[in-house]
C-alpha cells in the first residue's frame, strides 16, 4: 500500500496543520475578557436647552468603565475647562464654586447643579481614580 493516508483517521499533517491554527484562536479568546475586563473610563454629557443665564440646572454625565455604568455612590471629580458657558453652584442658589466638583454616581450618572453663565459649547473632564476622560457639553437658550 503506497497510500499514504489512513483507511481510518486523521492524518498526521491534517492533525499539525488543525493544531496550529486553534493555538492563536484560543489564545485570542482568552485574551479579550480580560481586555475588556481593563475597560477605559467613558464619559458623555447631555446638553443643557430651555434655560436662561442664571439658571442653576444640573449637568448630567454618562460615566462608564469598561463599558459598564459606574456603581451608585462612587464618587468621580468632574471639572470646567472654563467657567465663560457654566460654573459649579452645588446648592443652587447663585453662590459659584471652583471649576471641580466631587459627585456621586447614580444610576450610572454623575449630576453636578451648574449656573449657566452664557450659551454656547464648553467642556470639561470626569477623572476617576486614574483615569481622566473629557465631555463636551452644548447649553442653549430657552
């Protein structure tokens, strides 16, 4: 018999050809919980309409990590790149504060209470433990 495959069974070559290509495939789905698992901080803010300057009003930010809303009660640092648009009133009754505010996370957002200064586009930043991510955020007239 000058044949060189089995009557029954798997070759030697198609054995160590098969072997050779499941090694990086197990190795890719072995690797990519674990970088999803590192996920990197996200952060989306809603746009603030229908106010007038002078208005305190909350800015709401989506924040994530890995792609998973963080807990209720973690507390993230939120910042003002400048405060011509908005400025931190954590009491909401006129009275600013510096462009960071520390907020807890509910329902997977951050509210910070603002004053709307002007209208327009500002942005800002989320840093949590760190990680920092910035936001744009639009603020437009009633």
């Amino acid at each position: 018999m000058d044949n060189l495959t089995p009557a029954h069974g798997v070759t030697r070559r198609s054995f160590t050809r098969a072997a050779a290509w499941s090694v990086p495939v197990i190795a890719v789905a072995v690797a990519a919980p674990a970088a999803s698992a590192s996920g990197a901080l996200s952060a989306s803010a809603y746009d603030i309409s229908d106010v007038e300057a002078g208005d305190s009003f909350p800015l709401s930010i989506d924040v994530a990590e890995g792609g998973k809303p963080l807990a209720d009660g973690t507390v993230v640092t939120v910042s003002l790149t400048d405060n011509a648009v908005l400025e931190f009133d954590p009491d909401a009754d006129g009275f600013v504060t510096s462009t960071i505010a520390s907020v807890p996370i509910i329902g997977g957002v951050a509210n910070a209470i603002v004053l709307v200064r002007a209208f327009g586009t500002t942005t800002g930043a989320v840093a949590y433990r760190s990680s920092q991510v910035s936001y744009v955020v639009g603020v437009t007239q009633a």
